[in-house]
C-alpha cells in the first residue's frame, strides 16, 4: 500500500544543497509529491519538507540514512502522517464577472473556513488552509465558478514530539534564535 | 605551529605582495597541508594558479599527465597508498569532464581526492564562455562533498575543509571549482592556514557505541560456525594488526574482499580466500552455511552478494562500518556497529572469547581441494602451447615473494591476479573495484609508485584496459621511476567474451582487438619492453622485468580464449558456482 512519509531535513544553509538531496531522490526512481524550502527558527538553518510516497518502510529508512550522509546536512527525519501537524495552501482565483454568480463569501468563511485575500474587478483570490485533501474538496466546491488559476503549496510540518529542532541539532553549535 | 607561522610570514613577507593572490593561497594552503605532490594538467582556467606553482616548485612536486584521467588515477593510486588525499589539478571544461571517471571510481572505492579544478572568470559563469561547464552540477552525484569558490578570501578554509571531508570518515573524492577571478584576485585578508578539525554538519562515528560492541561481542561468542569478510575499510583504517589479533585470538576463517586483498597474509591458516563472483569455491558456498557472519568494513556489493534473497539468511550478522547509510542497505544486520574499523576491532578483542574452530575451518578445506582439483591445477600446470594468465601471475607472485603492490585493470586479468597473486605484505592490492573502470591500471601504478617508491609496484593490464590509458606511459618515461607493466594479452576484451559465451550463446560480438605492437609502442615513449609468448621464457622475461631499475613493459601472449572459474552467475545465489 503506498503511503505517504514526509521527510524533514535539516541544513546549513549552502548553494546546491537542494540539488545534492534531490539526487538522492532521482537515482532511486523517486517521484517527489512535494517540496518545501524555508528558513527555521535557528539562524543558517535550512528546512527542506518532502513528501514522498511508497510501499516499503525500508526503503524509505535507506533513503533517509542517504540523505543523512550529505555533508552539509544536519539532521533528517521521516515521518508518517499521525507523528507530524502539517498543512498546504490552496490559493484560487475565480471569475466574478458581472451579472455571473457572485461568490458566497459567507459559505466560503464560515463553511470551508477559507478566505478572500484579494478582490479584483472581476474576479477574487480564495485562499484554503487544510490538508490536500480538504483542499481538493473545496476546489470541487468552488468548481460552479470559473476556476482562472489554481495553485498549492507543498507540505509544511512539524513533528508532534515535545522536543525543540535544536535538540536535534549538533550540540557545539550556536544555534541563536532569529 | 611555529612552522605554520613561518610560512604564512615568508609568504607575507614585505616586498612581495602584501596579500597573496588566490592561487598562492591555494599553494600555500597545499603546502600548509602537508601535500608534496600535485598530479596534473594545466591549461587556461587553471593558469593563474599554474603561474603560482612556478614558485612553490621546491616545496611541491607537480607531475605532468598526458590525460586529466591519468591524473586522477594517479592520485588513486597515490592515495591508496599513503591513506591520504591524492591531489589532482585541471583547468576547467574538457580538462575537468576528464577527471570525472576518476572521481566516480574513487566515490565508489572510498578513496580520497582532492581535485582543485579550474574555472571561468566569475562574470562568466552561467554563460556557456569558452571552456564551462557546470562541473558543480557534474560531479554532484560522483563526490562525497563539491564546492565553487568565487571569492580568494575563502580559499584557505575551503581547502582545509576538502581534505578533512576527503579523509575522514568513510573517505571519498572532493572537488573544489575555483574560477579565474577568484585565482587572480588579491585576498583583502591575511593568508592564515587552519587544518580543520571539526565541521558541524559532518560528522564521522569513529569509536563505536559500547553497546553494540557488546551485542556484537554475544552474537560472535555465541558462534558455532562464524565466517569473517574483512574489506577495504581494515586498509582504510590501517587495521591489519586488529584484524589478525582478532582471528588468531577467535580462530574464526576470514575472507577478503577483492579491495580488503592484503589485510590477510595469504598464507594464514584461517584465511580462507575472496568471496564473489570470481571468488574462492569454498569462501562463496559456505557463507550459506555458517550461522553468524562477521563484516568488517565492507558493503555487501553485489560481486560478493549474488542474489540478496539466498544470500546468508541462516546467518546472523555483524556489520562493522564507519558508513551508517551501508547498515540494513543489501544486508540486514543483526548486530550493527558504526565505527571506525580499528576502533571496533580493538573494542571487540577483550569481549571476544578464545575459541577453536578448527573443524569448521576443515571445511572450507574440502571446498578448496576441489577448486584446486579442478581448476587451480589447469591454470598452473597445464600442458598446452600458450602461457596461461594464471601460471604468468602465479610466477610472479613466487619471484616478488608476494610482497610487491599489484596494481591491476579491470577485467579477467584482474580476477586472475587476485586468484593467483598470494599477498604477504599490508596494502598491496590496488584495483578498480565498485567502478571496474578500464584503463585504471597504468596512471594508478605510476601514482602508487611515486607514493611508495621504495616497493616494486606491477600493473598487471589485460590488452584491452591498456589501450583506454596508455599514453601514461609519457608521464612514466618523464619520470624515470621504475614502474613494472605486464600486458597480459590475449587479443580479446577478455571478462565480455567469456560472458558472451557463457550467457550469450558463444555470440561473440565485437570483443577481438587487432593490437598495436605493444613493444615499439612503449619504445617510441622510451620504454623497454620485451614481448614473450614461450613459456620456456616466462620465468626469465619476469626477471628481466623485475630487476630492471626503468620503467619496462612486458607483454605476455596468454591463451586467447580462456575462462575465468569459479564463477558465481550475475544475481546468482553464492552457493551456485560454477567450477567449468
């Protein structure tokens, strides 16, 4: 059964490191659902989030041992999705032209506890927290209007453990706080 | 200390230029590092640093190729040597695309390089100028850590960097791209050259866990029937001695990898051969019979595995390894233990109990005695015209009393001289391993010769492998250094024709050379050399070989179609092995 494992990694912040990482992915034949690339908390720290999904545990274990052997890496982690809070972004823009449907924004606040972050001359911008699967029920939902342009982030997420990044972090360093 | 001070204030001495350029940084810092020899191939991107060397002549040593991949091999076969980075220099482009085979070899067969590469000046790079390419981007996948410096003032810490990540931990090549700007300009710094000791994100376990030494230590005193696979990582770690205090203290039979060849005197009673797919009869069947199998610094490659679902699975196993991504990779490991191969092994000899295993030992004897029967007798002794590969290897293995470093090519002249040469003496074997690349021989036995130039070093090169790199014989003649070559020719691309045979219906396609005339060839590069196709003359020729003070080149015209046995299948379980 192919199930989703999110991949944390953690680096300096380098050039090329995303290419580095990404090889190990590419060499094994490895789809990547999604990608994110930020900053942490910790200064010259880098988070990369990477979904993948797959049938084996251990292959993912070696994957990750893999990625752990880059030099300029820190600290890798995989999770499953029930040891991680995690989110996307959907952002839709939707045609409001005049004498058209206007656009619920009661239903789409209260209801899909989505927002309007912007409104044009004829159209809007909706923006949906959730997980990609509440995402794509409220592209179904907004799908009455004409859909313009949609677009979703990759995963963001945070393991459920009580313990801060910078425990995981080698001890010597000075991992001041942004 | 004080010497490093020395020279950083020679090299800032008033009067020369108050700052150094980034290319005498990189020649200070090589020499602050300790470097003595630069295997090389100048050309425009590099130049800069060229014009440097002019002035650090006298405290390092640049050898010349004919061929950056001569150069890395070099540096191979430099580094295999000495335990430490081989150091090539090349210019941009052509000139560094040209190092990436060498590069790729030495990741796979954990050798450590520094390749300091040149590149376009910094206003250029992204615009396909002459001579760029993105060798960052290349050499990505091929090196244990790359890096493009565009700024002078980052040079000393960036080299001091590449070799720290070039020779600790599980070692492997490192590439530093340095374009044109960074080499010309000035540093607005003083030069200050620190080893590095430390780097955050980096960090190689060498003292393993006392936990796992003891869980290892239960699982091998609990043995009835243990086997040990002593690999590259025993050579890497200079753990000969560990290793043979160990056996004799256990008395548990050890093989050795094709790379971990020479950790074991041949001749020990409990050495029990090489596993693999050319390996020993009794060292690949029985590693289906013992019950805990002990790895040591090795990788479970599939040359020693064959098919991963027969392979061991009565065994439990210990895996020592300084590389954690090697542990549970091919084979699961029962008890693991990360760390450096020396520091497990001396933490494990007081844990592990004195023990007889004799009778188990007696087995792979039986093992051996039909190999000996079936195979060994036919390649030594046999009655027909032509010399056989394996009498010529056998014969000089006798004349260098097995103390000489074999350097070998890739191919069935490789398995043959591994078969055959009875290693006496530590860290002798160098060959081209996980990358089997052709053409290694030549350029890493010129390397491994200027590392150790009071050895006899012997490249022993099939026909084919010869001809990928023989214009090293150029940088040989240069030097003047004694470097031995045997050309064993048998006018095949040896390994693929008996593939062709063996799996591929005797359709031998496109594996017969027409060979140039080796001997005027090493001539007009002024080398001497003798062809001998007797075997009436074997064991002279192989004198005249070794006692020459030159370089000599000596081409031994071995039956054409020969086959290498045993054989284990590609993907085949260790059991199935072929004796004809």
């Amino acid at each position: 059964m192919l199930t989703n494992y999110t991949i944390s990694v953690f680096t300096t912040n380098t050039v090329g490191l995303l290419n580095r990482i990404t090889i190990i992915f590419t060499r094994r034949r490895v789809n990547i659902e999604s990608l994110t690339v930020s900053e942490t908390e910790r200064r010259g720290v880098s988070r990369f989030t990477i979904v993948i999904k797959n049938e084996n545990r251990e292959f993912v274990e070696k994957l990750v041992r893999q990625i752990r052997k880059v030099t300029d890496v820190l600290a890798v982690f995989g999770y499953l999705d029930d040891e991680i809070v995690f989110n996307e972004i959907g952002l839709f823009k939707i045609a409001t032209p005049l004498g058209g449907t206007p656009v619920d924004v009661k239903t789409i606040n209260l209801d899909w506890n989505a927002k309007i972050v912007h409104f044009g001359l004829d159209y809007v911008v909706v923006e949906k927290n959730g997980s990609e699967e509440e995402i794509q029920e409220f592209y179904a939902y907004l799908k009455k209007w004409e859909i313009l342009e949609y677009v979703k982030s990759g995963r963001v997420a945070v393991g459920k453990t009580e313990k801060g990044l910078v425990e995981f972090l080698p001890e010597e360093g000075n991992w001041e706080i942004v | 200390m004080g010497q490093t001070q020395t020279q950083t204030e020679a090299a800032n001495q008033p009067g020369q230029k108050k700052f150094l350029s980034g290319a005498q940084a990189i020649m200070q810092s090589l020499v602050e590092q300790g470097v003595d020899t630069i295997f090389g191939y100048p050309g425009g991107a590099i130049m800069p640093t060229y014009d440097a060397l002019y002035d650090y002549q006298d405290r390092l040593k640049h050898i010349l190729v004919r061929h950056e991949q001569g150069a890395g091999h070099a540096a191979q076969g430099y580094a295999r040597m000495l335990n430490k980075a081989g150091v090539c220099m090349v210019t941009s482009g052509p000139g560094a695309t040209n190092l990436i085979t060498p590069i790729a070899d030495a990741m796979l067969d954990s050798t450590p390089l520094v390749c300091i590469v040149g590149q376009v000046k910094g206003n250029l790079l992204g615009t396909d100028a002459f001579q760029e390419c993105d060798l960052i981007g290349i050499s990505m996948p091929v090196t244990k850590w790359n890096y493009q410096v565009v700024d002078a003032n980052e040079i000393p810490e960036i080299m001091a960097k590449a070799f720290y990540i070039a020779e600790t931990g599980r070692p492997g090549p490192v590439l530093i791209d340095i374009t044109r700007t960074a080499q010309t300009d000035l540093m607005t710094v003083p030069f200050e050259y620190k080893p590095c000791k430390s780097i955050i994100s980096y960090k190689p376990r060498v003292e393993p866990k006392a936990e796992h030494v003891e869980a290892a230590a239960k699982l091998i005193n609990g043995a009835k029937r243990p086997y040990i696979l002593a690999g590259h990582g025993i050579i890497i770690a200079g753990a000969e001695k560990e290793l043979n205090d160990f056996v004799d203290k256990t008395g548990i039979p050890v093989a050795t990898t094709l790379l971990g060849m020479s950790s074991m005197d041949a001749d020990h009673p409990l050495y029990v051969g090489w596993p693999g797919m050319h390996g020993n009869y009794g060292a690949n069947v029985l590693t289906n019979s013992c019950d805990v199998l002990i790895a040591i610094g090795m990788r479970f490659d599939d040359r020693i595995t064959g098919d991963l679902a027969t392979y061991a699975k009565q065994a439990k196993v210990v895996h020592i390894e300084i590389d954690p991504s090697e542990v549970d990779k091919n084979v699961k490991a029962d008890a693991p233990v990360v760390g450096d191969a020396k520091a497990a092994l001396k933490a494990l000899l007081p844990l592990v109990n004195k023990a007889d295993h004799s009778v188990w030992r007696a087995e792979f004897k039986k093992y051996d005695d039909e190999e000996y029967e079936k195979i060994t007798l036919k390649d030594l002794f046999h009655e027909g015209d032509k010399i056989k590969m394996g009498e010529a290897v056998n014969l000089l293995s006798e004349k260098t009393k097995g103390e000489a470093v074999v350097v070998t090519d890739v191919g069935q002249h490789q398995m043959i001289t591994n078969r055959y040469y009875r290693f006496k003496k530590r860290n002798s074997i160098v060959t081209s391993g996980g990358a089997g690349t052709m053409g290694f021989a030549l350029p890493a036995a010129f390397g491994a010769k200027v590392a150790v130039p009071e050895r006899e070093v012997v490249a022993v090169i099939g026909d084919g492998g010869f001809q990928m790199t023989l214009q090293e014989l150029g940088t040989i003649a240069q030097s003047g250094l004694p470097v031995k070559i045997i050309i064993l020719n048998n006018n095949f691309l040896g390994m693929v024709r008996q593939w062709q045979q063996l799996f591929f219906d005797n359709r031998y396609s496109f594996v017969e050379l027409q060979n140039p005339d080796f001997i005027t060839i090493a001539k007009g590069f002024g080398i001497a050399g003798h062809t001998v196709s007797d075997r009436a003359e074997l064991s002279d020729s192989l004198d005249t070989l070794l006692s020459s003070d030159k370089p000599y080149l000596l081409e031994i015209v071995c039956e054409k179609e020969e086959n290498v046995f045993p054989m284990v299948p590609a993907g085949g379980c260790v059991t199935s092995v072929r004796l004809e």
